[in-house]
C-alpha cells in the first residue's frame, strides 16, 4: 500500500480533532472551557501567581488569560485579591470548588489519553514522539518551543485576518 502525504496528513487531522472533541466534551462536562484546565493546575500549583506569570509559563496572551479568569472568577473556580505590596497586581488562588474540578476534569483528560494509546508500548510511543517532533521540526523552526494554546491563539488570529480580509473585499 503506498500512501499519499495527503492521506496520512488527512489521518492525523482527524485524530487531532477527535482528541480535542472528546477534550472538550470532558471540559464541558465540567463547566469548563477547552484550556481552562491548564490554567487551573497552574494556579493551584503556584497559589497567589499573577496573571503574567499564567501567561508566561502556558506561552498565551495576557489579554487571553485574563479571559479565561474573568469566566472561571465568575464561575466560582479561582479568586483574585490585590497584591499587598503592589496594588497594580492581582493575585490569584484557585478555591475548593476549581479545585475539585481540575482534579476531576484531568482524571477524565488522563482516561481520554489512556484509550488513545491503547495497546501501545513505551517503544512505540516513543518513536511517534521522535516522529512528531521530526515533523514539527520539518515545517516550523520555532514551533518546538511554542505551547499548542499558543499556537491555537495564532490560527485563531490568522482566521480572523483572513476573515476580515474576505469581508473588505466583498
């Protein structure tokens, strides 16, 4: 069987999109917005983080993460205070309920996870990590170091461009 780029590139969009809809479905489930999750661990990890320092380390917008609070603030999940010593800084901590959620909603991530590689070995995974990153290497010199949130945020800005463009040429 000889296959066409085309074919194992169409392969892997609709792997990658079946993942991301099982993600989000799980998400949902929770009451959760699909990369809301990252930024749960991250402040229950680093309690009283800034909301640059959730910026920085998941490589997204400032005006993206502050998205995102403002909906997980609203929901219950994470809360803000002024920083004591600095007033021009907010401080952020995930509350018992963000707590519960995250755990919940990364047990049920690790399980979409576990089924996907389902009968693979160590082996096995660590060859498609070595192909996936030859890959990434191949058709982007600087996408190794950039998070996939960072990523989606960039296509999501290029569709609009190409949306706005579209529309003014209408």
């Amino acid at each position: 069987m000889s296959l066409t780029y085309f074919e194992i590139i169409d392969r892997m969009n609709k792997l990658n999109l079946i993942h991301r809809m099982n993600i989000q479905t799980e998400a949902y489930k929770n009451g959760l917005y699909l990369g809301q999750l990252p930024i749960l661990e991250y402040v229950r990890k680093n309690n009283k983080c800034t909301q640059r320092e959730v910026a920085n380390f998941l490589k997204i917008s400032p005006p993206s993460v502050a998205t995102s609070i403002k909906r997980m603030q609203k929901a219950g999940l994470i809360e803000k205070e002024t920083d004591e010593t600095d007033q021009r800084y907010s401080r952020l901590s995930i509350t018992e309920k963000g707590t519960l959620i995250a755990k919940k909603c990364r047990k049920q991530y690790d399980c979409v996870d576990a089924q996907l590689f389902a009968g693979f070995d160590e082996k096995e995974c660590e060859t498609l990590y070595k192909f996936f990153g030859r890959m990434i290497k191949n058709i982007s010199k600087d996408a190794e170091d950039i998070s996939f949130m960072s990523l989606v945020e960039e296509a999501q800005k290029l569709n609009a461009k190409q949306i706005k463009e579209e529309e003014a040429n209408d």
